[in-house]
C-alpha cells in the first residue's frame, strides 16, 4: 500500500480538464513544499512535471498546474490533449523514516 | 545534455548481490543530490534512496535499510547502489535520477533504468 493516495484511474475527453488528487498526512503532503508530479508513458522514464507544490519546469505545458489544500495535493490539466494519456504519480518528502513518498499512480485515459 | 545511464542489472538468485552503476553526464555531477528509484513489474515508483553531493549524508527506504548501499564518485561522475541479500520483491527496474538543483527528494532527470531480477 502506497503512502500517498491517488484514484487509480480518471478519464476525459480531449480539450477537457481533469484532476488528479493525493492525499498524504500532515507528516508528508501537508508538511512539505517537496511535492511534486511525474508523468510515465509506458516503457518510458518519469518525466518531473511539478515541483515545489504549483512550479513547472521549463519546457512543460502550461496546461498542467499543482496546488494543494491541507493534505491533499492536486494536479490538474486543462486542455486535454491525446498524448497526455499516461500514468501520473505524485511524490512528497515525509518527515517519517522513509524520506520520500509516491502515490500509487493514477491511469490518465483521454477518450 | 545531461545523459544517466544505469548498468548492472541482471538474473541473481535470492540472497545473493548486485552493483549498480550510474554514469552521468551533461552536467556538474558534484552540484546535485542523487536518487535511486525503482519500479516493480507493472507496478508503480518506489523511492529507494539518495546521497547528498559530497557524500556525507545518505537515505534510504525503510524496506532496504542494512542491506543496500548508495555511493557516489564525484571524480568518475558515478552513482552506485551496492544491492546483498536480495529479495523476490527487489526484483525492479532501477533507476538513476538526479534531483533538483538545491532541492533534494524531487527528481528533473531520470535515466533509463537496469532491470533486477531476483529468482531462483
């Protein structure tokens, strides 16, 4: 069982939004500015979408933006495109013995 | 650009030990703290531990705590993870990931991955 709770799978149309929640304790999400999202296409390496909570690395779209309310971190895409079907997993630090935690990833399936 | 690329991976037997080897490059290895992560066969991330720059401060999952070593050769600009008394549920692909500039536990790149198996 993953330390951080994600929905297993969400779904949207193409130019819809969606978010993806996940929910920590007040040890880990709700403690720490080290929250971040990857986005894994299959046979890929994660890709760092989101860090910090809400920044975005240079290169990624703008349609893809982090917040968070007490425990819960969310992401959310706007604009959804075909080729943002992939998995998506939220990390955070956590202030237990095991320093970094991941959701159980969530499947992205853009209909 | 910066390249990871892991190596070492391979069919070990229960108990038995794995090296893995991280060579980095396109970027000042010395500067970043540096995580392995693995993946469990159609599973999801699991972090497994990091190393400051100079070395002097490492971290690990609890679930490998006494059995794997993380290491670092700022000289080769090389990561290590030395892998003894494997178990069944090591078995994953690994991968070397180099975290954020002044922002440890958030990973910007990652490599490939080395694939462990640990079966009889």
């Amino acid at each position: 069982q993953s330390a951080l709770t994600q929905p297993a799978s969400v779904s949207g149309s193409p130019g819809q939004s969606i978010t993806i929640s996940c929910t920590g304790t007040s040890s880990d999400v709700g403690a720490s500015n080290y929250v971040s999202w990857y986005q894994q296409h299959p046979g890929k390496a994660p890709k760092l979408m989101i860090y910090d909570v809400s920044n975005r690395p240079s290169g990624v779209s703008d349609r893809f933006s982090g917040s968070r309310s007490g425990n819960t971190a969310s992401l959310t895409i706007s604009g959804l495109q075909t080729e943002d079907g992939a998995d998506y997993y939220c990390s955070s630090y956590s202030r237990s013995s095991t320093p970094v935690v991941f959701g159980g990833g969530t499947k992205l399936t853009v209909l | 650009e910066v390249q990871l690329v892991e190596s070492g991976g391979g069919l070990v037997q229960p108990g038995g030990s794995l090296r893995l080897s991280c060579a980095a490059s396109g970027f000042t290895f010395s500067s970043y703290w540096m995580s392995w992560v693995r993946q469990a066969p159609g599973k999801g991330l699991e972090w497994v531990a990091n190393i400051k720059q100079d070395g002097s401060e490492k971290y690990y999952v609890d679930s490998v705590k006494g059995r794997f070593t993380i290491s670092r050769d700022n000289a080769k600009n090389s990561l290590y993870l030395q892998m003894n008394n494997l178990r069944a549920e090591d078995t994953a692909l690994y991968y070397c990931a180099r975290d954020l500039l002044l922002r440890p536990y958030q990973s910007d790149y990652w490599g490939q991955g080395t694939l462990v198996t640990a079966s009889s």
